[in-house]
C-alpha cells in the first residue's frame, strides 16, 4: 500500500512540475510572438505612410490600424496557444510610429498576456535621395 501511494506522489508531483514548466514555456512564447508581431505591424504601417507625412497622429493612414491588425494576426496564426488581443498604432512628435499589441497565450495554468512595443521611423529625406531605406533609429 506504501508504495502505491508514493508513486501516486511521485507522479502528482511531476503532474504539477509539468503544468508550471509548460505553463512558463507558453508565456515566453505569448512574448516573443507578441514582440515579432508588433514589430511585423510597425514595419506594415510605416510602409503606408507617405513620404510627405507631417508627423501627426491625425494624417496617418486611415487603415493603419486595420493594416497593424491584420499583420499580427497573420504573423500570431501558427502559433494556436497565442491570440493577439489588442493593437495599437500611435505617431509621436518625432516622427516615429509606435506599435504596442496585447496578446494572451493559453498555458495549462490558464491565460498569460504579453505587451510587445515597437518604434520604427519611415526613411528619411536622406534615404529617398541616396535610394536607400534609411530609417533612423527612434
């Protein structure tokens, strides 16, 4: 009887360590995937953006978040424990648009979320001269 409760313990142990193990592994998934889409988005959503863009919220593209969406959508699809939950487009002053998406990762433990933020800078003036992306760092 000794023994078949241990083994009962050994293995409701190693159930739990499992759980917690996989459970991690899929958060740091959520983060990366959170990361690559919004820096997938960012780079979709500056190649929208004309090359006389006055910095403003207010003249981005009206698809730009449709177009942010839909690129971390399609950049989360292969992975089916991760569902981005939202996004975000914003121009600041500086001529940089910033991207954040919100994701959930499904994990044995239940749902994790993770916030991936991006900055990307169309090419400069510079750049179209030369015929070369030049984007400054933001």
């Amino acid at each position: 009887m000794d023994s078949s409760i241990s083994i009962l313990r050994l293995f409701s142990a190693l159930a739990v360590f499992m759980a917690l193990v996989i459970s991690l592994f899929a958060g740091q998934v959520g983060a990366a995937a959170a990361q690559g889409a919004a820096d997938a988005a960012a780079v979709a959503v500056t190649d929208l953006v004309p090359p006389n863009w006055d910095c403003t919220q207010a003249s981005l593209p009206a698809d730009a978040a449709a177009t942010a969406a839909r690129t971390a959508v399609e950049r989360t699809a292969q992975l089916a424990a991760v569902q981005p939950t939202a996004v975000e487009v914003r121009a600041e002053a500086t001529c940089s648009i910033i991207v954040s998406v919100r994701v959930a990762s499904q994990g044995w433990l239940g749902s994790r979320s993770a916030l991936g933020v991006a900055c990307r800078r169309p090419p400069s003036a510079e750049g179209t001269a030369l015929r070369a992306p030049v984007a400054p760092p933001c």
